[in-house]
C-alpha cells in the first residue's frame, strides 16, 4: 500500500497580527515535532489560485488559518471544517479571490491530483487590518494546544 503524502498548511500574514495564528502553530509544531516522511509542513502568506501549487498531489491537507466570524465564540476559539462546510464554489471575478473549495475543484478539472481530504482548523480573531507582530494573549495561548490538535490529527487521516 502507498504512503498517504499529508501537508500541514499554517496561512496568514505574520505583519497582520492575529492574522499570523496558522503559521504561528506551523513554527509551534517544528519545535516538537520530529519529521515525518510522507508530512510536509508548509508556511504560506497567499491564497486563491496560487493555493493549487501548494495543495497539488497531496492526498491529505490540514490547514490552519485565522476566521473572523460575529458569533459569540471568544478570540481563540478553534472551528473544524471540512470543505463542504464552506459552501457552494465561488464564481470569481478574478483568479486571487479563488477560495479554498474552489481552488481544489478547479485543480481536479484540470487533471491534476488534489487532496481526497481536507480539514481546516479555523481560528477565530477580532482584527487582521492592523499592522503589528505577534499574536494577541488570547490568540497566542492557544497555539501549542492547537498544534498538539494538528498533531493528533494527522494520525487520524
């Protein structure tokens, strides 16, 4: 039987504050994490079409980004989705607001091997416009038990 390849993917922008969290967890897991063969982890400051590259011949991918929602969860607060929990496909005006359920089902259109699997530990924060390093206390004391999260993940998929 083939080895399943899985990438771990940390989103977001480090200069935007909590926006920052999926790559915080990424760098949080490297640091107790011992490497796995057929496990990538993988920062990424991009989105839309330019997702397909990374996602491309992957059978699994988990995905840690941050979410800002008007629920009454506090900062911190970690959702577990799976693609069909983000709705119907876009139909973009332009190939950079490409969302994440689109991007694969484009990228399975055009022949190439796209994740069977896909789940996305979305992390609710207040602000991503201000520019500033770091995490937010509420944001940031989360990261190592989301990285444990991630971590006991992949050995479900």
């Amino acid at each position: 039987m083939a080895t399943r390849r899985i990438l771990v993917l940390g989103l977001g922008n480090t200069i935007l504050g909590d926006d920052g969290v999926g790559i915080s967890v990424v760098r949080e897991m490297r640091k107790t994490w011992k490497e796995v063969p057929c496990v990538e982890c993988m920062e990424a400051s991009l989105g839309g079409i330019a997702l397909l590259d990374l996602v491309a011949g992957f059978d699994r991918v988990l995905v840690i980004d941050a979410i800002m929602t008007d629920d009454a969860n506090p900062p911190g607060f970690v959702y577990e989705l799976a693609l069909e929990d983000l709705g119907d496909e876009v139909r973009p005006h332009a190939s950079h607001v490409l969302d994440l359920r689109t991007t694969i089902e484009l990228g399975k259109r055009l022949g190439q091997k796209m994740p069977s699997f896909v789940k996305i530990f979305a992390v609710k924060i207040e602000d991503n416009g201000i520019f500033r390093e770091g995490l937010t206390p509420a944001v940031d004391g989360m990261v190592p038990g989301l990285a444990r999260r991630v971590m006991a993940a992949m050995e479900e998929v």
